[in-house]
C-alpha cells in the first residue's frame, strides 16, 4: 500500500492510492452522495451521475466513484458547480420515478430518498412522459417493479459477481430501457435462484421479497395455531432492523417480540438443523462405507444452489443429498410428531418459518415438499411485523425458546448459518459415528472463514477425508466442473448459494454506510464477520455441540422415526429433485 497526499476542500490528507476519490472522501469523512456505487465504494456502471465532484485540472465535473486519487489531488466537494449539477441529476431520476413513498416496501431504506434530500432535490422539477411500467409479481421469491428502477446496474454486477449467470440486464434502448430478465421475462420463467442478492443492493424498492406477511395475518385471524420457527442467521442480525449495531445478538429480544405476535409456539431451527446433520450424515455415511450413491456428497441446505444445480449441473443431481433443509424438515416433523403428541389435527396448524433468505420462498411452494411450511417471512418482514404492533425493541426482555419436544439444539446447529457450518456440524457427528469417540477438540476450524472456496483434509483416526466449502455459484462451478470431468477429490463438499453464506442472505437487513450512521467503516466492510461471531459465539456458550448428542433429537428417534434413514424418514425428511428444468419455459 503506498500513500498519496491530496485535498479534500482545502483540506490535507494522506490516503491509500488504490481508493477511488469517492472512497477517499468517506475515509477522510465526507459523505459524497451515489445511486450505482455498491454498499462499500464499489461501483458498478459509474452511471447515476450523482457523485459528481470538482477536481482541479480536470475537464469538466468528474463521477468520484470511477476516478482514481493521485498524488497532489485537489478535490472540491461542495463547490457551486458540483452541487447544482448533482442536484439536477437526482431530479432527472426522479422525474421517470413512481414516487409513492408511503405504499413503497422500501420505505425507510430507501437509498433515493436518502440522496434526495442530500442534495435537496425538487420534486416535479421536471415533468413528462414516464417509461412504460413492468410489475413482476409471479415468483415466490422476488417482485419486480421497473416505474421504481433507476437503472443503476446494481443489480446486473452482482448476480455476475456472486452467481456468474447475469439474470438479470439492461433491456430496450434509449428512453424504454428497463432492467429485467432476458425478453422482460418473469423471475419465474427465467433460471433467477431467486436468492435476493439483487434486492440487498438494490437502492429502491424496485426489487424486494415477495412478502407473505398477509398470508401469515390471515391465518391468525383463521383461528390457526401459528408455530414460528426462526433460523440461525436471523437472530445475528434481527437487532441491526431496531438500530442496533452489526454483530449484536438477537435472539432473546427476538423470542419475546415473537411471543408478543402471538404465535402459540416460538421454535427454533436449530433443531430442525441438528436432525438434518443426523440425516445428512447417515447418507454420507451409507456413500462412504457401501457405495451406494457417487462421491462427492453435495449439502442440499441451501434452496438456492438447489435452483443453480437443477438448471445448470442436472446431470450431477446423483451427488446431492436428498435431505430436505432443516426449516423443511422441521415443519414436516411439526405437523406430524408434534401435531401427534398434542392431539391437534393438522391441518389447524400453521407453519411459520422466519429465514435470511429469499429463495425459501420457493422452496416451501415446491410441490416436492408438500405442504411442510405454510409460509416464509424474511428477517426484514417480521421486523416490520414487530414495529407494525408497536413493540419496542429496547424494551423487550431476553426470552428463551419453547422446550417442548422441538425446543432442545447443539451449537453445531447454530453454526448453520455461516458458510462452512453444515460441513463443521456434519463433521462433528460423522467423525464420531466412523470412529466410535468424539472428536476432542470439537471445532474444525479448518473450515471456517468466509473465503469463497475452502479446502481441508481432516484425518479421521488415520483415514484422511478430503472436503471442500463454498459459498456464491461463482465458486461452487469451478467445484461442480472437477465433479463433472471425474477429477474430484472430496468426500464432501457444502454449497451455500449466498456469498458467506446465510448471515448474508437476500432477506437479511440491508447494510449501507448511509442509512447505519451509527457504524464505522471497519465494522460496515466486514458485516459477514460480525454476524458470524454471533454464532460461533452461541456455538461455543452451548453446553451440547454435536446433533447426535441433542436429547429432543434422540427422543424423536426412539418415540417416531426410529433411526436415521428409516422408511418414516425417507417419507418425511428426504426430497427429490428436477432434472429437467426449462430456463425460459413458453407457458
């Protein structure tokens, strides 16, 4: 890193050379305001035009998000010249903008509206003719509103940089230019993973989840028993929704908010992740010792990746594990097991699932899974649900989950959520039942981290077992490739479909310097890391840190499914896949 001297205002600084001066700026404290920079600097098109600056000795305004800083650098932020011409395009935008702010999802985080009064647009400034309207509203997952789009290319650089599949484009030209899917198709006739990645950088509400809060309202008023179920990430990152800073723990607070909905039981997905380790495990198991199915074994957790596998790798659909995720199978066991032990029908329950992830959306609509989940409600949503009743965050007491038959967890169920979980919980239960011990140290640290590929060889009482974690389909294909042309080496390989996994899911809380004013640079640039502390933190303050050793999970084992791979649970936890899969189907 070398450092150069330059002048923000008048003022003296040394900053890295390899920041852009919109970058600079931030660290040496201004805030220049931008449409089509990412969350942390990084631009994708440089086409807003709304961090225009002043650099002396340059033609002409400059987008501060694309221009390098150099040695001696003049820079003026906030001179006459650059204000008026920001200002004017921010109005330009919202001039071909539906401004209905009020009905608008994004209300609150609203990334224009924050720029807007920055630069003290004027509404109406200019008027005329508005590009036609697309309104996507068909997939499970994801809704699409173009009257919202400002055509940053947010959206377009990041499903190229997480996924490598570019969903989604720039269609038309001109002044009829929108973005969308190929030929303004569907998210739901398009091979989207409707993981919400582009919705977590998108600066308006031109994508957002497909909310199914009033899904969740009307079987209240049914008279339903409504259970709720909420997955490790949500409680690393819930609290950052009531203004609580990055890395805070949640899941009290969030136990008791949830309570206070009325929900008749509030459980968590731990569980539901601790028998899906048992379930996974004993498949891996069954492949290693029988040879019954190929190696590798690919994770099934992540609905997401499912979507990825079935559109572009089906032929590798033999080297993935048929067990439903955990929420799935929690769900199942709710409406049978549960339903059973307290004698109510099951069609008077309501399954409920709280997720980081847009995707499980479609997952639960997927007819493979019958009707194990009623509904799915992002971490956004049920933050919104909490503040509609007027319960205040600050104020709530730190509650536990209910402990009645699907209430116990291990610590490897926490760590679920992080990229590399589900292959350190499987690890942990797989090692004891190859060699008969628990593995000592507990941890295998080897791999964690939120590199997009990791790699480890663990030795198992002389046997060394090679496995492999990845997060975001851009690395999982060079994986998927080696499978494909024979040349793998694994055992097992887990495959999350978000980038660091579900801590970061399209469904999570968005994280933008301008909207969290209470956090500093360092924390907002390794968010993952501060929400994944959060569950290694859980993981290591649980008493119980193997599935195999839950209580509530051997329990369920010896009273219904008799053990794991049983033809009870092959019917209620397993799943099949699609092989055949249209990417743009006509119908």
């Amino acid at each position: 890193m070398a450092l150069v001297n330059i002048k923000i205002n008048g003022q003296p600084y040394q900053v890295d050379n390899s920041l852009t001066v919109l970058e600079a700026a931030k660290k040496c404290g201004y805030e220049i305001p931008s449409l089509c920079a990412f969350n942390h600097g990084k631009c994708s098109l440089a086409s807003c035009r709304v961090c225009l600056v002043e650099v002396v000795g340059a033609r002409g305004l400059v987008a501060s998000c694309a221009y390098p800083v150099n040695e001696g650098m003049q820079i003026i932020t906030n001179s006459p010249k650059a204000v008026e011409a920001r200002r004017a395009s921010v109005e330009l935008i919202l001039s071909n903008h539906e401004k209905n702010c009020l009905q608008c999802e994004k209300n609150g985080h609203c990334e224009l509206l924050h720029v807007a009064e920055m630069v003290q647009a004027r509404d109406r400034k200019y008027v005329g003719v508005m590009t036609d309207k697309t309104v996507d509203e068909i997939a499970p997952g994801l809704t699409r509103n173009t009257a919202k789009c400002i055509l940053c290319g947010r959206c377009i650089e990041r499903c190229k940089e997480a996924h490598g599949i570019s969903i989604l484009g720039f269609e038309n030209r001109g002044f009829k230019t929108i973005v969308a899917p190929v030929q303004n198709r569907s998210f739901a006739k398009s091979p989207c993973l409707q993981c919400g990645q582009c919705v977590n950088v998108c600066p308006t509400g031109a994508l957002m989840e497909h909310s199914e809060i009033a899904k969740v309202d009307a079987a209240f008023k049914a008279g339903k028993k409504v259970i709720v179920q909420t997955a490790p990430a949500v409680r690393a990152a819930i609290a950052e929704e009531f203004g609580e800073k990055i890395g805070t723990v949640g899941t009290g607070k969030m136990v008791a908010a949830l309570r206070r909905l009325g929900f008749y039981r509030v459980f968590d997905v731990n569980f539901g992740a601790d028998l899906t380790i048992m379930e996974e495990a004993h498949e891996l198991l069954e492949r290693i010792t029988k040879g019954n199915a190929p190696l590798p074994q690919l994770t099934s957790c992540s609905p997401g990746w499912i979507n990825y596998l079935e559109y572009f790798y089906p032929e590798l659909i033999p080297h993935l594990s048929t067990c439903k995720s955990p929420h799935m199978m929690q769900g199942a066991i709710t409406k049978t097991y549960f339903a059973k032990s307290h004698d109510i029908p099951k069609e008077d329950i309501f399954v409920v699932s709280i997720m980081p992830c847009t995707a499980k959306k479609y997952e639960a609509s997927r007819k493979e899974m019958a009707d194990d989940v009623d509904a799915v409600l992002t971490t956004r949503e049920i933050a919104k649900m909490i503040k509609r009743a007027g319960i205040n965050w600050q104020k709530l007491p730190e509650e536990e989950f209910d402990q009645d038959l699907l209430g116990e967890y291990s610590g490897a169920g926490v760590i679920f959520g992080v990229t590399g979980g589900v292959m350190e919980a499987a690890l942990r239960t797989a090692y004891y039942w190859l060699t008969g011990e628990e593995y000592q140290k507990i941890n295998f640290t080897e791999v964690r981290g939120l590199e997009g590929v990791k790699e480890a060889t663990i030795d198992v009482k002389g046997t060394p077992v090679s496995v492999a974690v990845c997060s975001g389909m851009v690395n999982a294909k060079k994986l998927l490739d080696e499978i494909k042309a024979g040349k793998s080496k694994y055992a097992f390989i887990e495959v999350m479909c978000c980038p660091g996994g579900c801590i970061n899911g399209g469904g999570q809380p968005y994280v933008h310097p301008a909207l969290l004013p209470n956090e500093d640079d360092d924390i907002l640039d390794t968010y993952r890391a501060k929400r994944a502390s959060v569950l290694y933190s859980e993981d290591e303050r649980q008493i119980i840190r193997q599935s195999h050793n839950n209580k509530d999970i051997q329990k369920l084992y010896q009273d219904f499914l008799k053990e794991p791979g049983s033809e009870l649970a092959e019917e209620l936890l397993h799943t099949t896949y699609v092989a055949d899969r249209e990417k743009y189907p006509n119908k």
